[in-house]
C-alpha cells in the first residue's frame, strides 16, 4: 500500500505511537501487578509488631497490678506519660518533624482526640486492674475492636460485616461471664462473692474498664483519620502531653489530690516498677 492509504489524513505515526504507549502502560501494570507479592513480609513485620506490643501490654498491666494500693492509676499514667513525651521528643528531634503537626487544623483536632482519649482510656484501664483479677482485667482491655469497628463505621465510613457482627456479639458474651451481673445470673445471698469481692464495686470496675475500651476505640479510629498527615512520634507526643495534665485534674477532683507524682508511701522499689511499667510502651 501506499503511505497516504496506511496513514489517512495523516494520523496514522500518531496511531501507532499511542499504540505503543499504551503497550508501555500495560507492561508497567503488569510490572506493578508483579511486585504486589512483595508487600507481604510488611504486612507480616506489623502482625509481629503488634503481637510484641500485645505482649507488653500484658506485661505492663501485670506491672500495675504489682503496686496495687502503692500507686494509684493517675500515678502510673503520669509516669507512663513523661516516658511518653522523652521518647517522642528524641524521635521528632531525630527526624527534623514538627512537634505540633503541620498538616492543619483538622489534623490537629484529631490528634488531641487521640491524646484526649487515649489517656482516658489508660486511666480506665489502670483502674480496672488495680480493681479487678488481672485476668478479667486484660480480657476487657482487649474488647476494643468491636468498639473500634463501630467508630469506624460511624467516622471513616467502613462496612459493618457479618463477621464483625459475630465478633462483636462473642465479645459481648465475654463481657457478660466476667461481669457476672445480678440480672443474668441472680443474685448472690451475701454481700460478697466467694474470693471477698463486693460485687457492686466489680460491676462498676467492668463499667469503667470498658469505658476504656470505647476510649480506645476513639482513639484508633482517630489515628486513621489522622493518616500519614503526622507521625507516629508526633501521636504519641499528643498522647503523653495531654495526659499529664489530664491525670492531674483527674486527681485532683476525684482523689483530692495534685501529687500525681506519688506519695510518701511509694518505696524506691514501687517507683522502679512504675519506670518498667512505662518503658514498656517502646514496644507498644
């Protein structure tokens, strides 16, 4: 054939390099599609992040249980809190970051959401431990992700799934057999339960503890908001910031009190512990 009749009105080059473009663009897809495979051992480095961070929130919880009737929960919290700002300090400094997150006033909001929340959340927790059998205390603590899911249906706009409805009800169940309330169960003939616990003030630790949990839940919905418009360093510079003059308002109103820094009951032993109790949130 003739050029004029493989490339009417002149388009034909043009035809074909768009031809070729479009065969460059597959192949790159194709190339991508190829790497996917190789997100996997991150996604496996954060299951192991979190199950080490799990662990030390266990062992943290064990941590407080050991100075119950020495420090109380605002106590822990505030010196879980000063390691908090130390090493979100060092991690900012190291990085050039802005302590304040840069990314506007919205990011801002939900940063002081996420350290509002998360510091009550602590407070609740420690409270729950210092009033209830550890165990029972550590398996409330960890009915966050049916609260989670909920805010993030509310906030992020998730899909609610039937899995996450069973989920949901199981974790429901377990609150119900470690609350062991009167309603579903009956009522106990004595005041106390077999181990000397007084049932009402049981109750009312399961309340606070899952308070907590619905806290948290707010606050790891929250951290999703908040994306990658600020670091983790600056999250967790919000978090202890703001609960430091939390815990000491809290204190002071419920317990009559501004010392959240420990009295002069606490040995030098009890204060080792709360340091432990606070370093082990590096891993967290």
């Amino acid at each position: 054939m003739k050029p004029d009749e493989e490339t009417p009105n002149g388009y034909g080059a043009c035809a074909v390099d768009k031809d070729n473009d479009e065969e460059e663009e597959d192949d790159e897809e194709d190339d991508d599609s190829l790497m996917e495979p190789e997100a996997k051992p991150h996604s496996i480095k954060g299951i192991l992040f979190i199950m080490i961070g799990s662990f030390c929130f266990s062992v943290m919880f064990l941590l407080a249980k050991l100075l119950e009737g020495t420090a109380d929960a605002f106590t822990l919290v505030f010196y879980r809190s000063l390691v908090q700002v130390a090493i979100s300090l060092i991690g900012i400094v190291k990085n050039g970051e802005n302590p304040f997150g840069g990314a506007g006033n919205l990011t801002r909001f939900w940063l002081l959401v996420r350290g509002g929340f998360g510091a009550g959340a602590v407070i609740a927790w420690f409270f729950g431990i210092q009033n209830l059998p550890l165990p029972d205390a550590v398996t409330l603590q960890f009915t966050t992700p049916p609260f989670a899911a909920v805010f993030a249906v509310c906030l992020v706009h998730e899909k609610w799934l039937r899995l996450d409805m069973i989920g949901a009800a199981v974790c429901l169940l377990g609150v119900a057999l470690i609350a062991h309330p009167t309603w579903l169960f009956g009522a106990h003939e004595t005041a106390t339960t077999d181990d000397g616990e007084d049932p009402v003030m049981k109750a009312f630790a399961v309340g606070i503890t899952e308070a907590g949990a619905a806290m948290a839940g707010i606050a790891y919905v929250s951290v999703r908001l908040i994306g990658r418009r600020a670091s983790a360093n600056v999250m967790v510079l919000y978090y202890g910031g703001l609960s430091i003059p939390i815990v000491m308002i809290g204190s002071r109103f419920l317990l009559g009190k501004w010392s959240v820094w420990g009295d002069g009951t606490m040995t030098l032993w009890n204060y080792f512990v709360s340091m432990c109790c606070s370093c082990l949130l590096i891993f967290q």
